[in-house]
C-alpha cells in the first residue's frame, strides 16, 4: 500500500495493549497515535508474568533480549500456608522444552517503560481525555476535554476495563437496538486487591531475592476470605498483592463511593499487616513488612472484574484487551492477552486493501474477534481454575488435590490448553521457535497471503 492508501489508526489507551498495538504499526509504517487520558504513567501495580505465547512478537519487534535483562525467569508457582511452609507446587518447568520459551516475571512499571521506548514520542500523547467519539461512513474522530480533536480512519479502543470508547460505543449500539443484553450489563466483581512493589531490599532481608528464578507465591489464609500472593524481581524488590473475596458478586456502580475513598488502601493495609509471608529465611517477614518498605503514594486498591463482552467491533470501532474481556490476573493472563489482541488486530489492519471503505474494515474487524473470542473464553475459564484455589469452597479442596496429584502427561496437556496459542506479526519475518509442541493455527497469518496476491495482482494490471 502507498503511504496515501494506509488508514490513520487512532488508539485510545496507552496500557501494554495499546501500546504493543502502537509498536506492531510502528514496524508495519502504518499511520498512527496514541491518546492517554493520564497526564503522566504512574509506577503503579504489581508484577506480570510472560510466557512462550508473546516471546515471538518480542523477538520479531527487536526487544526481547532487552526484555531478558529486566525480567526474571520462572518455573512453578508455591502455595503456602499462614505456618509458612509449602503445601504444593504447580510446575511450569517444561515450558521452554515444549513451547521455546520460559515464563518471566517482571514489574508491571518495567514493562510499561520498555514498550514505551518503542514507539516514537511524537506518537504518545498524555492528558488527553476522551470526552465524545465519533464514526461515519469516511472516518472517526475523537473530542479531548482540553478542546482538541483527532480525526483517523479507525478507532481502536484499548482504554481498560471502563472503557470511555466501549461505553460510547454501546450507547450508541442500543439506541439501535444492536446491543445484546448481556454486554449492557455492569462489570461485575467478586474480589477486592490491595497491590505494591517495595523498594529494592537486600537479601538479607529477604533471602529468596538472591534465587536465580523468581519465587512466585500465594499464601493461603485457611478459614478467611484472604490470600495474599509475592514475586520477586530482577531488581530485588518483591512485588506484592492482597486479596479479599468478597463471598458475593458486586459492581462498581453498586458499591458505596466511601469504600473507594482516600483512606480505602490504608484500611486493607492495617488489615493484612499480621499476615505472614515466606521470605526464604529464618527471618519473620509480614505484610506489614512488606507494606513498610513499599513507597505509600505506590500502594492502590483494585477490583479483580471479570467479564467476556460479546461486542468487540462495530464499523471503524474495534475493542481490544481490558475493553473487551477483563480476565483475573490469577492466572496470568491479562496482559498477555492484550498483547494477543494487537498481534491480531495489527494483522488484519496490515490485510486492509487500499483505501479501505467502513465494510471493509468491519469485515476485517469480524475475522478478528473469530480468531480471539475462543481464546479469550479459554483463558478466562483457566483463570478460573487458578481462582479456585483460594475461593474458600469445595472447590479449593479439589483444585489443590488435582495439582499435588497431577501425573506428567496431563500437565503437560494443560500446558499445551495454555501455551500453544504463539501469535506472530504477519509482516514480520518468523522468529525460531525451539518448542517441542508446534504453534497452534493462527487465523491472521491470513493476512500474509492476501497481501501477497493483491500485490501479484496488481504487478499483472
């Protein structure tokens, strides 16, 4: 496509979605800007982990090694208890066998920078909030309370789990009586999370720091409705997260604002301050412990929604990550997903034709949500089933039987249900891919051969 032909593509959010949509066009010389609502990105959050399933985009974009130099390594997740042993281990060491590629742990601040320093300045833009948005039948345009506007070709919406582009998309889908019932729902929540990174500490003070993996930890509180999980980093701090099931399914439009207040955060963090935590020596580490050595402004409260929108497009709109599935991070999976989504979303807008009419986009845009909405269900039902360890029921029973008990073959099966999802960028070269188990079809790579013959095509005319 000539540089006239390529669509403008406005995303809003500049999450690890957004963000890693941002890169993927960067790389394809495929026009585009991000629009933040924050005036700044706040270091805020906890720690991500990273699989074999976006190592492939990381290495077919240029950063991976960098990413290996901040990022730690990781081979099993502990389950502990208020006595501070280990009841059980789940393994995930045979993931760089079977798929290429380990698991890494890194500090959601880390990642956050790294992609950031992908994607040009002049294509970040801060502060600009969403206040209206807009499509027809020639482009989108977005309206910024500080007066401004943009006008593109597509609209991506990557703005997290309240999504201003998903709301005004919806709006307007009901107004039209397109929008199905389900998605007009509120975004429901059943955990409440108290989250944190300490400053770098010395070994000393929390021997495991000095492990070469990182020790990925939850501890679980028998007969309350808490469990309170640790990473260590590559940067010898221990991120850190708090959780509280609430034992029924809420809103954020049917919560009180005062339990959102101010004094919120310090509340759960008087809460938790007794709890233990296993340091990987004989010295007795708390909550408190880790709540004091964690600068305060970095200490937020969040709710772990959960929810799959069956919308995901409409016209030049498309929703991508947190807009359209918030998934709990127990197992993992949010942020990768998100990623999954740009590869996806990326490859389809690569696919475009010159010029592309609103049709052709929506039609596109329907390839996307076909490959995505199956893994996204998949994953959210697997974040379930970590969830399940600590849901105070039956259920913890069972699921803590199953992993303490699991032969190898089957582990290696819900790996493969987890890990065998390896997107690439279309337009990339393949990076090598070491695993044992091959990728899994990835209906995107589509895009590779229609581009292909419409250039066939038009070096005959």
């Amino acid at each position: 496509m000539s540089a006239i032909a390529k669509p403008k593509v406005l995303i809003v959010g500049a999450g690890l979605g957004g963000m890693a949509l941002g890169i993927i066009l960067h790389k394809a010389k495929i026009p585009f800007e991000i629009y933040e609502r924050a005036a700044v990105v706040k270091p805020l959050g906890t720690a991500l982990s990273f699989n074999a399933t976006t190592a492939a985009m990381f290495k077919q974009c240029g950063f991976y090694d960098e990413f290996l130099a901040i990022a730690k390594p990781w081979t099993e997740v502990q389950i502990g208890n208020t006595q501070r042993t280990i009841d059980y281990k789940i393994d995930f060491s045979e993931q760089e066998k079977l798929f290429g590629a380990t698991g890494f742990i890194i500090s959601r601040p880390d990642i956050c920078d790294l992609f950031s320093r992908q994607i040009p300045k002049e294509h970040m833009h801060m502060g600009k909030k969403v206040v209206f948005s807009e499509q027809t039948e020639e482009g989108v345009r977005l309206s910024f309370a500080d007066g401004t506007a943009a006008e593109g070709d597509i609209l991506v919406g990557a703005d997290g789990a309240y999504s201003t582009i998903r709301q005004q998309m919806y709006e307007q889908l009901k107004k039209e009586d397109r929008l199905l019932a389900s998605d007009g729902e509120p975004l429901p929540f059943s955990t409440i999370c108290l989250v944190g990174q300490t400053k770098p500490l010395d070994p000393k003070d929390f021997p495991s720091l000095a492990l070469p993996e990182s020790q990925v930890m939850t501890i679980l509180g028998k007969g309350t409705p808490y469990a309170w999980s640790i990473f260590t980093t590559k940067k010898n701090t221990v991120a850190w997260a708090f959780g509280e099931v609430l034992g029924r399914e809420s809103s954020k439009e049917g919560e009180k604002n005062e339990e959102w207040g101010p004094g919120a955060a310090e509340a759960m963090c008087e809460l938790c301050r007794d709890f233990p935590v296993i340091s990987g020596g004989d010295k007795l580490v708390t909550m408190g412990d880790l709540i004091d050595w964690t600068p305060k402004e970095l200490i937020t409260k969040a709710m772990l929604e959960e929810k799959v929108f069956e919308t995901w497009y409409d016209g030049r709109v498309v929703l991508l990550g947190d807009a359209c599935h918030k998934i709990s991070p127990a197992g993992g999976a949010g942020a990768t997903n998100a990623i999954h989504d740009a590869i996806a979303v990326a490859n389809w807008i690569y696919a475009l034709p010159p010029s592309p009419t609103k049709n052709d986009i929506e039609k596109y845009f329907a390839e996307y949500k076909k490959e995505r909405l199956p893994l996204v269900k998949g994953a959210y039902e697997s974040s379930r089933m970590f969830m399940t360890i600590s849901s105070k029921s039956y259920l913890e029973w069972v699921a803590a039987f199953c992993f303490k008990n699991m032969p190898a073959w089957m582990n290696r099966k819900l790996l493969a249900g987890m890990l065998a999802y390896r997107p690439m960028v279309a337009f990339l070269p393949d990076p090598e891919d070491k695993g044992t188990v091959p990728p899994s079809p990835q209906h995107s790579l589509e895009a590779r051969r229609i581009v292909k013959e419409r250039m066939e095509a038009a070096s005959r005319a």
